[in-house]
C-alpha cells in the first residue's frame, strides 16, 4: 500500500495519522493473515523502533474501525487481514498452518441463514474450513516407482 493512499485511508475512518499505524496496516497488506507478532516484526523492519504495545494498541483499533479484520482459528493466535467488508472464509492447513482466503459459497449471503437464529439479529458468519494444502498434501502422498 503506498504510503500517501494508507495515510487517506486512515483519515477516510477517521484515524489520527501515524508512522506506527501506517507501518502496521502496510504489513498487513503486505502479509495477509499475520498474527500481531508477526506484524511487529514487519513494522519493525520498516520503522526501526516500534513496541509489541504499540502494534497491539493499533490493531485494536483498526479492527474497531473495520479497517482490519481479527479472527482466530481454533488452536490458533489471532491473525489479521485487510480484506473487509465482504463475507468471505478461510481454508486452514492442518499440517504447516497456512491460510487462504475462499470466497462464501454462491449467493447473496447463504452463509447467514442459520437454521434457526433463536432470534439473533446475523450479521456475520465465521467458518473455516480444515484440511492439507496442496503443497502438504502432495509430500504426504507415497511416490510411485
């Protein structure tokens, strides 16, 4: 993300502008799925000096602000992402923990239609699906001689 378009972006939700803030969402542009370790290490390298503090502080509000979005699969840290506003999921490998986005599955929303929403106002749905990635998959596989 170019640096003068991550400042109006910032501006745009109405963010007080900072070199931490910026450092932190172009990590995260440039490393979808991070965790906020991971982004202070990224932050790091481009600002020189940042505290873990000051990553987490600014992840929490980018994700208040929705410029962000945290979610954690299960067994996981949290891990963050600049892909908001649509209602997609994850695939998650079990054996090397990558992650990619997927799309939901076809329709408006079919994601959102729970069987019964016992009254619950759904606005988001979270699924993430589980399994090998090709890569995992293909090295587990015996080779034929």
């Amino acid at each position: 993300m170019v640096q003068s378009a991550t400042a109006d972006l910032l501006r745009s939700h109405g963010v007080q502008v900072t070199a931490q803030r910026i450092a932190v969402l172009r990590a995260i542009s440039s490393a979808p799925h991070s965790t906020a370790d991971g982004v202070h290490e990224i932050a790091l390298d481009e600002l020189g000096a940042i505290s873990r503090q000051a990553v987490y502080d600014t992840l929490a509000l980018l994700t208040e602000k929705g410029l962000v979005r945290r979610f954690q699969p299960i067994g996981s840290p949290a891990l963050y992402e600049d892909r908001v506003g649509d209602n997609h999921h994850h695939l998650v490998c079990r054996v090397c923990g990558c992650v990619a986005d997927v799309d939901c599955a076809v329709g408006a929303t079919p994601c959102l239609t729970a069987a019964d929403a016992l009254g619950f106002e759904i606005d988001e749905a979270e699924v993430a699906y589980w399994g090998r990635c090709p890569s995992c998959a293909a090295a587990s596989r015996p080779e034929h001689v």
